[in-house]
C-alpha cells in the first residue's frame, strides 16, 4: 500500500511539474511572437544604424577633412538656390502688363537676365563641388553606399541638363512668357501708332511727291528699341521683326488701298492688247512715284530709326520684306505684264513711258533697294528693264517693216486718209517730240551698248525719214489700185493735203526739210486741180448755149435743146453726186475749200443757164423731168458731200504672226482717220 501512494504521490507531482511546464512554453511563445515584429524592426534599422555608426569607425583624417570639403560643396549651392527664390519674386512684377510702366518692367526683366546667367555660370560650379564631396564620402566610406547612390543619380541628372543648356531655364518658364508679353506690348505700340497715309494731306498725283516725314513719334520709336533690344539679348529678335513687317506693310498696303490698285492684278490674257489699258499705265507711273517716294521712303527711314542699333542687315532685311510685302513686286508684275502683251506701235509709247517712269526713280530704287536683302527686287526690276528695251528696240525697227507690209493692200474705197497715215504721221512726231525722243535715244543708246555697239542721233532720224518714205510709196502704189480715176486723185488730194497739214511747224516737219513740205502742198493742189477739171468741171460744158439764139419761130427747137442739155447734166449731176456721196475727204478746211469750189464750178453756170433758159421748159408739162434742181439745191447738195460716216473709224495694229513676227493689219484699217473733223 505504501508503495502504490509513494507511486500516486509521483504521478501527481509529475502532472503538476508538467502543467508548469506547459505553461512557461506558453509564455515563452507569446514572447518569442511578440518579439518577431521588433526584430525586423531593428533588422531594418540596422544599415541605417550601420551608416550612422560608420563614420566613428572611419579613419580620424577623413572625418577631420569630410566638413571642410562639405562647406566649399554647400556654399555654391547654397547661392543658386537663393537665385531661384530671387527668380520666384520677380514671378508676379513680370507676368504684370509692361504697357504701364515700360522701363521699370524692363529693369525687372533685365534682372531676371542676370539671374538666369549667374544660374548658368554657377551650376556647373556646384554641381562639381557636389560631386567631388561625394566622391570624397564614398572613397573614405564615411556615408551609407545607398544615400551616395541616390546623390549620385541626382547630380547625374543635374549634369546631364547643364550640358543641354537647361540651367537656365530654371525659372520655370518665366522669361519666355515676359518675353511673350513684351512682344504683345510691341505689336500694341506699332499698330496703334501706324496710322494709313491720308490721301487728302497729299499733293496731287502729277505733282512732284515729297519725302514723308518718319510716320512714328519719338518717344514711341524709343520704347521700340528697347523692347528690341531685350529681345535681341534673348534670342528673340526675329520674332519683333515678323510683327513689324506684319503691321507696316499692312498699314503700307492700307495707304495704297485708296489709289484704287486693281488694275495691278490685271494678267495679259484679261486685255487684247496695249490701248486697252493705256490708261492704267499712266496712272502705274503715278502710283509708282507716290509708292517710292512717300510710303517706302517713310518704311525705309523707320526701319534704320527702329533697328539701326541692331545692325544693317537686320533692318535692311526687314525693309526689303515690307516692301516686298506691301505691294512694289506687283508694280513690277504690272510692267512685265504689259512687256507681254501683244506687239503694237503704241505698246512702243507705252514701253517709253514705263522706262520713263523706272528711270525717274532710278536713284531711289538704287538707295532703297540697293542691298543684299532685296535680291528679289532687283532682279524683277532688271528683268523689266531689260524687257522694255528689247521691246522697244524690236518694235520701233520693225516699223519700217509694218508700213511696207501694208503696201498689198488696197486703199480706202472711200478715197479718205488711211488710218497708216495719219497714224505714222502722228506717231513719229511724238517719237520725235520733246516727251518721248529723249526716252527713246537713252533707250536705243543702252540696246546699242548691249551689243558693244554704239548708237548715233542720225540712226534715229534715218530711220524715221525711211518710214515717212515707205508712207510715200505707198501712196503711189494705191493711187494706182484705183479703178476710178476721180477717186484716185481725191485720194491723194486728202493724203498730200493731210501730210502738208501734219508736218508743218512739226519735229517730223523740221526734220524733213521746208522743200519736201512744201512739196505735199504743191501735190494736193496739183490733185484738186485735176479732180476738179476731170469731175465737177465737166458738167458746165453740158450747158452749152450753142444754137439756141431766139429767132422768130425757133421757140419749139430751142426748148427741144434745153431740155436735151438739162437732161444730159442732171444724168451726170445725179451718177456723179451718187458716187462720190460716199467719198470722203477727212480733213473739215479741205472739204469745205474742195464743196466750195466745186460749188463755184458749177452753180453759177447752171443757175445763169436756168435763169435765161429755164422758162423755155418750165411751163412744159413734164418739166419737173428738166428743171430738176434750183442753183439753191444743188448748192446744198454738193455742200453736203464728202462727210465722214459713222462708224468707219478702224485702227491700226501690228499683230505678231506664228513665227513671233508682226501680221497685217485689220481688214478695216484703212478707214478715216479718227482726228477728222466734221
């Protein structure tokens, strides 16, 4: 028994030393859960600990160095990023509007300037000190390898802007956009100070154009410059000139606007040839001279006030655009159009005229577009120059041709003034005048020079008597084309009469010589006579008074003789009256002279004839049949002749042909003359 309690006793102190057991293991594993998260705590806290630990471990002499070395790399530092604050306090003064106060917003912009280039000098400074302390930290392991690591990268990407030229552009872009505003202050300057021209404080067109004065204030001018000036610094400056030439040559093509310029688009298939449009280019050497000498005057004056500190090519360029833009290439276009019109003698006239115009303005196109810059410019005024002298040189040498051409063709059937001759005779005296000889000497002289040959005064009057000449043969050969002989010499009554009458007291008279003019009058009188004697004059002697002396109980004879006489000449008066009512002599004094005297011829034979003879058949029953004119009416009837028709006024052109040769003329050249007078 006392075994078997010994035994429980054991049993009961081993249950209890296990229970205590159980429970220590039990504590134990809350401990040992409860300090899982504390240890990776400190297993996390370790490497920073490590680092900071680090440095007591590191050699005395690194330690002794690392603060001096951390000082020189801090202190640069240091002052770039009081810059940036600098920077930032400029932020609210330069996003201002610097129309209100222009000077002190471009002192505050100047100073951003000089930030952003203290930022560029000095960041590269600092970057490097940087890195020298870190590489200073990693060689003597006195910081943790990760936070040198995470410099490292930082100042890598610090370098890596430098070189891109990034650092200063660390104002956020702040200096472009008070660049932007100051941009918007200077289109704001110019478009309110660029006024258009106004056409009613200017001279007459025909009057000599004076130099416009400069059309912007000083003060305004200045402030412009300025502006240039900081946009110059910051690589901005072509920007200012695109708004300059954008506002000036829009208020250059608003001045033109009211010179009514459309004719300046008018292209070579828009007009058959020059006469229609003649009146335009007298206007384009107008509108020409004002353009030159008011308005690019003014822009090429203002271009040196705004930009002459800028240099001679900045504002020389930005002239050159202006004007290219304002409109002086459609004036030259307009030139080169006409040149490109089809050959007629009076494109010649006109050609004179634009060379005229271009000449007058030489020395200005020379001094105002002169430069490198209006290349352009240049070569479409050469190109123009160089046409109208080819044409003119071609067309006033190929006249002679012309005029010989029309040699195969036949006369006017009216017997009037060819429209060939009374134009050669009025052209070659404006060519020979004091508004267009002048012209066309200087131009065949350059033409001449071009070929290395030299032009002489008596090559030109040579060359205007051949054409004259050629006038005059072709008179001869139409002379012989009529097949009435009557109308033939009315024509060259009318011819010699017209040349008589246009040379004399001319240039083309005087270079003719006083003989040969009159020799025209003493042709025209010669042909009148014989037109008189060989028509008109024939009909008296149809009147003869031959056997019809009144004896007593000739009465019936008598009256049988008048009447077959008056019969005879109203036949011939009416066939003769009827043919030539549709004759025509252009010029008023001749026809007046030339009825007048076929009135003398034949009136106050038939009225004599009619006052002895009339009674004879008046009372005659049929006498209406015989007695068929008063002298009153046929006065009126042959007063009434020879007047110009309506509508017969052709014109005379020289039409280039396939081969680039001048044509024939029209079929109703030869018409009378416009200039006759009724």
């Amino acid at each position: 028994m006392a075994s078997e309690v010994k035994g429980i006793e054991n049993l009961i102190s081993a249950r209890k030393s296990l229970k205590i057991s159980l429970e220590k293991s039990k504590t134990i594993g809350i401990a040992l859960q409860k300090a899982g998260p504390r240890l990776d705590e400190i297993n996390q806290r370790l490497p920073s600990l490590v680092g900071a630990v680090r440095p007591i471990r590191a050699p005395k002499e690194a330690l002794d160095a690392v603060g001096g070395h951390i000082n020189r790399a801090v202190v640069p530092a240091g002052a770039v990023l009081k810059v940036f604050d600098a920077i930032h306090g400029l932020e609210k003064s330069l996003l201002s509007d610097p129309g209100s106060d222009l000077p002190g917003y471009l002192s505050v912009l100047k100073r951003l300037e000089e930030a952003l280039r203290f930022l560029g000098d000095n960041c590269g400074m600092a970057i490097q000190w940087l890195e020298d302390i870190v590489e200073y930290l990693e060689d003597n392991s006195v910081a943790d390898t990760r936070y040198l690591s995470n410099l490292k990268m930082s100042l890598k990407s610090l370098r890596e802007l430098q070189k891109d030229g990034g650092c200063d552009r660390h104002d956020g872009g702040l200096l472009d956009a008070a660049l932007d505003k100051l941009e918007g202050e200077f289109r704001r300057l110019l478009t309110e100070n660029s006024v258009p021209l106004p056409m009613s404080s200017l001279p007459s067109l025909g009057e000599q154009a004076c130099i416009a004065p400069s059309p912007l204030p000083v003060s305004v001018t200045q402030k412009l410059q300025a502006i240039i000036g900081r946009s110059t610094a910051n690589n901005r400056l072509e920007k200012c000139i695109s708004i300059y030439v954008e506002v000036r040559s829009s208020n250059v093509r608003a001045s033109l606007q009211a010179l009514d310029l459309d004719y300046l688009e008018i292209s070579v298939s828009e007009f058959n040839d020059v006469q229609s449009i003649e009146g335009y280019i007298a206007q384009w050497g107008k509108h020409l001279e004002f353009a030159v000498k008011h308005l690019f005057e003014a822009e090429y004056n203002l271009c040196i006030d705004v930009f002459e500190r800028i240099g001679l090519d900045v504002w020389m360029g930005c002239f050159a655009k202006i004007a290219a833009q304002a409109g002086i290439l459609a004036f030259l276009q307009f030139g080169k159009t006409v040149t490109e019109s089809k050959k007629d003698p009076i494109k010649l006239l006109k050609l004179l005229d634009i060379f005229s115009s271009l000449n007058k303005l030489r020395l200005d196109f020379n001094r105002l577009f002169g430069g490198t810059t209006c290349i352009e410019i240049q070569i479409l005024t050469r190109d123009l120059i160089k046409r109208v002298i080819d044409g003119v040189y071609e067309i006033f040498w190929e006249l002679l041709l012309q005029v010989e051409l029309q040699r195969q063709n036949p006369p006017p059937p009216d017997g009037s003034v060819p429209k060939l001759v009374s134009f050669i005779t009025d052209y070659c005296n404006r060519l020979l005048g004091d508004d267009y000889k002048p012209i066309l000497t200087q131009v065949l002289v350059i033409h001449q020079s071009w070929k290395q040959e030299k032009f002489q005064e008596k090559l030109l009057n040579d060359a205007v008597l051949n054409i004259i000449k050629a006038v005059e043969v072709n008179l001869e050969t139409w002379l012989k084309a009529f097949d009435d002989k009557m109308l033939s010499y009315l024509f060259m009554m009318n011819n010699h009469w017209h040349l008589y009458r246009h040379l004399k007291g001319t240039k083309l008279g005087d270079l003719l010589g006083e003989a040969k003019i009159k020799e025209h009058e003493r042709y025209k009188e010669y042909y009148a006579a014989i037109y008189l004697k060989e028509s008109w004059g024939k009909l008296p002697s149809l009147l003869s008074r031959e056997g019809l002396i009144l004896f007593s109980g000739g009465r019936a004879t008598a009256r049988d003789l008048v009447k077959k006489r008056l019969k005879a000449f109203n036949g011939a008066f009416d066939e003769m009256y009827k043919k030539q009512s549709n004759w025509v002599v252009s010029d008023k004094d001749l026809r007046g002279k030339t009825c007048q005297l076929i009135v003398q011829a034949v009136v106050p034979v038939y009225r004599s004839y009619m006052q002895n003879y009339g009674p004879l058949v008046e009372q005659d029953a049929s006498s209406s049949k015989y007695a068929k004119y008063t002298a009153q009416s046929l006065e009126k009837m042959l007063t009434s002749l020879f007047l110009p028709k309506p509508g017969r006024y052709g014109s005379f052109k020289l039409r280039p042909s396939s081969n680039g040769k001048f044509s024939n003329v029209v079929p109703d050249q030869y018409r009378s003359s416009p200039t006759a007078t009724t």
